[in-house]
C-alpha cells in the first residue's frame, strides 16, 4: 500500500522569505502523480501543484515549486515571496496514474507567516 | 468553476442516530469521494463512486455506507453514529477525461459532532 509522510506538523516563515515544506512518500508503482493541497482557515482545499512521475522537471506555478526526487521519494514544495494569505494546512498527497483515482494523504503541515 | 456543496457546514448528533450528509457537484463529474479528516492523521478515503450507483471501500469504510443515485450526488450515511464518527468530513469530485482527471474538487467540509 501507498504511504505519504510529512513530518513537519508546523511550520512558521517570516512574510516575504521562502518556506520548503517537506514530504515523502513509499509506492511500489513507477508511473504516478503526486500533489501539493492547501486548505486555509475555514476555506476549500484548492490544488496548489502536481506532478508527474515521468517528467524530470520539476513543477512550477508562480512563487510556488516542487523539489521531485523521484529515487529518494521525496517531494518537497518551496514557497518563495511568501504572503500572509500563504497561511494554511498543506496537505502532500499521491495518486496512481492509472486505475482508481483515489488520493492518498500526508499529515498535513500547518503554515504560519508571520508579519 | 467547479462547485462542490455540501449540505451542512456544521452537525451535531446524538450516539446512535442515522446520519446523513450529502454532497452536489455540477461539473458532471464522474468521480465521488468522500474522506474524513482527523488532527495528525490528515484526510483518509471513506468511501469512492466512479458512477452511478458504483461504490468501492476506501481505507476506513466500517461505519459507514454511500448512496449514488444520480451522477451529481453522493451521499455518506452513518447508520449508527458512534462518538468515534465525530470528524471533519470533506466530499471530492474529479473528471474521467484523460486531460482533466488529476485534480479533486473540495468541498467545504462538514464539520460532524456526535455527542
């Protein structure tokens, strides 16, 4: 069975510096997606980023980036710039590429920017 | 934008009452999840529809029962609400189609309390 793991409960940046979150995850599969979620106070979980297995590029979107190493498992998110509306639960999480499309979850780390 | 409601924002129930917690989307999804999301344990699958009146188990299914009777609605239903059912309980959705089918739509959570 799948396993996402965050080990960073929380987790606190100074407004305007960058964050790295971190994550790590076991599957047997080779071809797979994996998925940063954000759900700030009392608000929907929205997609951050993905990515996939196959493609050695790292994700980008905007001030946020994924460090995908995909032999270690690991699969961390830098939030650079960060911005008080960056505060929230962020939940790592991965998906088979094939087959049932269900998510599996880390812990979460909850994110602090303080001003 | 995709929406995903959810009937009740907040719920308190007594031990053993039949609980129902419903979930619309209507972006003609053909994919239904139901997690639970507890402090340190992040979200767990309950329950998952690929299609009308199909359900499969997640990983924590006792307890619980689905119901699919059109495409845009799944509802989770506690036969027996026990105190150990008291969560946050989120629905997703999420599209079939090969260029949209990695991303899960939230909702906004129902904040479940049996008492």
């Amino acid at each position: 069975a799948q396993t996402v793991t965050q080990s960073q409960p929380e987790m606190s940046v100074q407004e305007a510096e960058t964050v790295t979150l971190s994550c790590t995850y076991d599957t047997s599969e080779s071809d797979y997606y994996l998925f940063w979620y954000k759900q700030p106070p009392s608000r929907q979980m929205i997609l951050v980023i993905r990515q996939e297995a196959y493609k050695q590029q790292n994700a980008t979107e905007n001030r946020f980036s994924v460090n995908f190493q995909k032999a270690a498992k690991s699969f961390s998110l830098k939030i650079s710039d960060s911005q008080l509306g960056d505060a929230a639960m962020y939940f790592c999480a991965y998906r088979r590429r094939q087959g049932a499309q269900k998510l599996v979850f880390g812990q979460g780390t909850r994110l602090t920017i303080n001003p | 934008d995709v929406k995903v409601t959810q009937s009740s924002r907040y719920l308190v129930k007594r031990t053993g009452e039949k609980v129902f917690l419903e979930c619309v989307q209507d972006m003609d999804h053909e994919n239904m999840f139901w997690y639970r999301q507890d402090p340190g344990l992040g979200l767990r699958l309950i329950y998952f529809s690929y299609d009308v009146k199909m359900k499969e188990k997640g990983d924590i299914p006792e307890g619980y029962s689905v119901s699919r009777e059109k495409k845009e609605r799944f509802s989770l239903i506690l036969e027996s609400a026990s105190t150990n059912q008291t969560s946050m309980y989120l629905c997703a959705s999420s599209s079939t189609n090969r260029d949209k089918s990695y991303e899960q739509y939230f909702g906004p959570g129902t904040r479940l309390t049996v008492t």
